[in-house]
C-alpha cells in the first residue's frame, strides 16, 4: 500500500494508524468455504462509510485460525486492494511456530499489509519469557511492524506486562490488542508503556471501551464495528469532546448488542448479524456449522429491536 519507510516497515513505525476505531473484520464465505467478494465489498462499505483508521482481516472475528493461509492472504489482499491509501491494513496471523508465522508475515506484506496482528503461539503454557522471545526472533525477521494481541481465551497464554515493557519501543513492535476481558490486567499494560514510547495500547473488548479508553486505551479493534460501526465510533467521538455521559450511554447500547451476539454464539454470530443486516452470506468457517434458525431468528428480533441499521424484526 503505502511506500516503505528507511527502516523497511510500511509506515511510520510510530503507529499512527493504531488509534481510534478499528475494525476486526468478519469474513464473508460462500456455502462451499470460497471468500464472497460481493460480500466483502458491502461490508467494507458499510464500516469505511464511519470514522474509522484500520481494518483488521483474518483475526478472531474474521475465523482467521480456520481459514488456509491462501484464503487469509487472498482477503488481506482484497482488503488492501479496496481500502488503497485511505486505510490501514492489519491482518491477523495463524502459526505456533516461528517459520510458519514468517510465512505469513512475507505472504501479509505482498499482499499490501501495513502491519500484522501476531498472538503467541498456543497449545504449550508459555511464561513471559518465552513470549518476549517468541516476538523478538519474529521483530528480527519480519517484513511488517508487529501489533501483539493478547487473547489468553484461545491462546491459555496471557502477555504479561513485563514483555510489554521489555518490547514497547523496540523497532517493529508498534503496539498491542488486548481482549482478555480483564480491565486490571490491561491497567497493568498501560502502565508498563511510557508515555512518550510509541507503541499503541487498544482494546479488543467491544463492552470495555468507555473505561479502557478513560485509563488511556488509543482506542479499539472491536468486532462489534462489523455490524454498528456509527456505534463505536459514537462512542469515541464523545469521549473525546468530553460528553462522558452520552459515551456512558452509548456504552449500555453497545453492551446489549454484543450481548445478544454472543448469546447466538460468536464470533460466528457476528457474520449472521451482518447476514441479518443485509451484508453477506451467514456461512461460517469450516467445520463450524451455521447457528440454527431458531437461533437467528431469536438474533434478528433482539438486534432489530435494538434498532440495528438494516435488520427487521421479521425473516
């Protein structure tokens, strides 16, 4: 996308695009697992169409641990391709082992990637050590700046604020996505960062975002901007103006919808929520199976009384 920087990263390494709203995209999938361009294409309308700095393809949300690495590449691509100069792009990467994660990382970057969204590997415990290892043989290799992204729900490994300190400012390591869910584990980030080392803290937890961001979050890259981007962004806007209390009830909002798609089951849930909306097909990464009609039928009543844009109360 944009040209290189002397230190051969996209941009500035001082992560200007890691503030505000960013979205964890979903990714829409035809029946027989194939990405579905048109799909795709209302969707990015739908979230480009706010205040928004990022999108972030391939993560969590977007069933990236499910999709071929030729799949991922090809949405980061498409992504980028769409998006051009007017966003950046961050895409999450899928590996346990270091060649596997520079694998994609290389694939990422010639697709047009400014950065990459990087979790440490899952499946064997893991203390702060080996993580801040992990990263540091991947910072000496990779061909983008690295977003850490803590997510000890999936991953059982937590990031410690000790890595966070060793790391932030270090050439590459451009900030971190918590979604832990742990208001006082991320107070314990943001208090490892100095304030004037540029490296971004942001939240991941769509039902967190008034408290992280009054602690100091950036911002966040939040599922929940799939499907009320006017929301989140809403949200930011005033805490940023200083109308807390309108941010405050914005917040309860936003609260209610996230709860209502984790009730049908998310993250798949949130692609039957911009299903519901009109954006794409509901199909999921494989092998997960579609959430039941009973199921979306309880989603759309909940979301279309919610007043979620595009979403009726009837099938």
């Amino acid at each position: 996308m944009a040209e290189q920087t002397p230190a051969a990263f996209p941009r500035t390494p001082g992560a200007d695009f890691l503030t505000g709203a960013i979205v964890a995209l979903a990714t829409p999938l035809t029946e027989d697992g194939k990405l579905d361009p048109l799909g795709l294409e209302r969707l990015l309308e739908r979230v480009a169409a706010h205040p928004i700095s990022a999108i972030s393809p391939t993560g969590t949300t977007g069933e990236g641990p499910l999709l071929a690495r030729r799949l991922r590449v090809e949405v980061a691509g498409s992504v980028a391709a769409a998006v051009g100069d007017r966003l950046a792009v961050i895409p999450g990467v899928v590996a346990t082992n270091l060649e596997e994660a520079l694998a994609d990382l290389d694939a990422y970057a010639g697709a047009g990637a400014d950065a990459a969204l990087v979790s440490p590997p899952f499946y064997y415990p893991l203390v702060p050590g080996d993580v801040e290892a992990w990263y540091r043989r991947l910072l000496a290799s990779s061909p983008l700046p690295l977003v850490l992204y803590n997510i000890p729900q999936m991953t059982k490994v937590q990031i410690a604020p000790e890595v966070v300190t060793a790391l932030a400012g270090e050439a590459g390591a451009i900030g971190l996505k918590d979604s832990g869910g742990d208001l006082e584990h991320f107070s314990r980030l943001l208090a490892a960062v100095a304030p004037e080392t540029p490296f971004s803290l942001l939240t991941g937890t769509d039902t967190m975002l008034v408290p992280s961001v009054q602690l100091g979050a950036a911002g966040t890259i939040a599922a929940s901007l799939n499907l009320v981007p006017e929301l989140g962004t809403s949200i930011l806007a005033h805490l940023a103006a200083g109308d807390t209390a309108v941010a405050v009830a914005e917040q309860r909002r936003l609260l209610a919808i996230v709860d209502a798609v984790r009730r049908a089951g998310a993250p798949r849930a949130w692609k039957l929520a911009v299903a519901l909306a009109g954006v794409c097909e509901q199909w999921p990464a494989a092998p997960q199976q579609p959430i039941s009609p009973r199921a979306a039928e309880a989603l759309r009543a909940e979301l279309a009384q919610l007043g979620v844009a595009g979403v009726t109360g009837v099938s």
